[in-house]
C-alpha cells in the first residue's frame, strides 16, 4: 500500500509572532494565545493536548489528554495514576506537552517536568464532574488489558447499581497533576515555511530567557 502525499500545500499566513508584541512571561502568552484561539472559533477543544512520556519500555508515547486549568505555576490534567502514563511520569517526571491549533496556524510546545497536585485540589475537580464520569474513574483499570467490552460495561452497571444514592469519593489511585514548565516554544505558521518561533526558557534565577529560532 502505498500514497504519495507530497502535493498538499498550503501556505500560512493568518499571523505572525514578533518579539515587539509578546509578553515577558510564556505562561501569560499562553493565556492571550488560547483567550484568541476560543475567540476565533476552534477547534472543538482547544484545551486538547499531545502528553509525550519515556515510558517503562524505553519507547516515548504520544497521547491527547485535556488541559483542565493553567496558573502561574503550569497546566493540570487529570488521570489514572496506575496508568501507562501514570507509571512513566512516575519513573521519570520530564514530560512534553503540544498543544495544535490550526484555525489561527499556530502550535505551543511545553517541554516540562510533571508532580501530583495536592489531594484536596483532585477532589475538588473529582467531585465537579458527571456522575457517568465519576464512576468511570473508579470502573476502569486504566491500560490494564480487558477481555470485552462487555465486562467494562458490566462492572459499570453493577457499581451504579451498588453506590445508587451514595456519596462518590474519588479514588486514590485518580487525580492531578501539574507540569512546571521549564521551556516553552510558541509557534507561529507564516509563508514560504519562515515561520515565527519563540522560545521561553527558564534560568536559574527564575528569570525567562526569549529566544528567535530558525524556523
């Protein structure tokens, strides 16, 4: 099998991304970044963003999760602690994340380094969530291998069938974590493939370092 994919063109040209417009801290451009992304329309979920993890096996892992809250400090995602990712972050906490959206041709790369959020913060978050979701968290054994989808669904029925009327606690085992950003790219697509690259990177001081790369 076999296709040739070399003719899909297209040229960028809906922005650019200039040292005299961007803001001294790469948290804060995230933030006017993503306010202009919603603003524009798109995507369906602009808090979608690519996780990459060295897993156990020596191979790193790409997979979307959803950003759920960014501060001062970095952005928090939700997930199975007993996981896949879970165990790689586990082993060694250096995770990527990229965030793509292609409606305004831009791109943010955040290289970082991930921790647990405090309990209470994941129980917070635990508790907003819908009841189908809720149950979900504690039915699955995240990248265990199943036999069906059959049984999933059965241990669904049989837990909302026993924690009918019940107060939901969240599962240890389920929570947050934080990534603190040690670098951040921002990208910005332009014609003729000269795009705009920003680069944020953290010093010892805590002090920002801004860099133009080549594209």
């Amino acid at each position: 099998m076999q296709e040739d994919l070399s003719g899909y063109r297209k040229s960028y040209e809906k922005s650019d991304l200039l040292e005299a417009s961007i803001k001294e801290n790469p948290l804060e451009q995230f933030q006017k970044w993503f306010y202009e992304v919603e603003a524009a329309g798109g995507p369906d979920e602009p808090n979608a963003m690519t996780l990459s993890t060295l897993g156990l096996d020596g191979f790193p892992k790409n997979r979307v999760v959803l950003m759920k809250k960014y501060t001062h400090e970095g952005l928090i995602f939700y997930t199975n602690y007993h996981s896949e990712k879970g165990k790689a972050i586990l082993a060694n906490p250096a995770v990527c994340l990229s965030f793509f959206w292609p409606n305004l041709e831009r791109q943010v790369i955040i290289k970082g380094r991930a921790e647990k959020i405090a309990e209470n913060l994941s129980d917070g978050y635990f508790e907003s969530r819908p009841l189908g979701s809720r149950l979900g968290a504690i039915v699955s054994d995240q990248s265990e291998v199943i036999d069906s989808r059959e049984v999933l669904e059965a241990k669904l029925a049989a837990l909302e069938k026993e924690l009918e009327g019940s107060d939901i606690e969240r599962p240890a085992h389920w929570g947050g974590y934080l990534v603190r950003p040690v670098s951040m790219e921002f990208w910005q697509g332009r014609p003729n493939r000269l795009h705009d690259r920003i680069r944020y990177t953290l010093q010892e001081d805590y002090h920002w370092k801004i860099e133009r790369l080549a594209p």
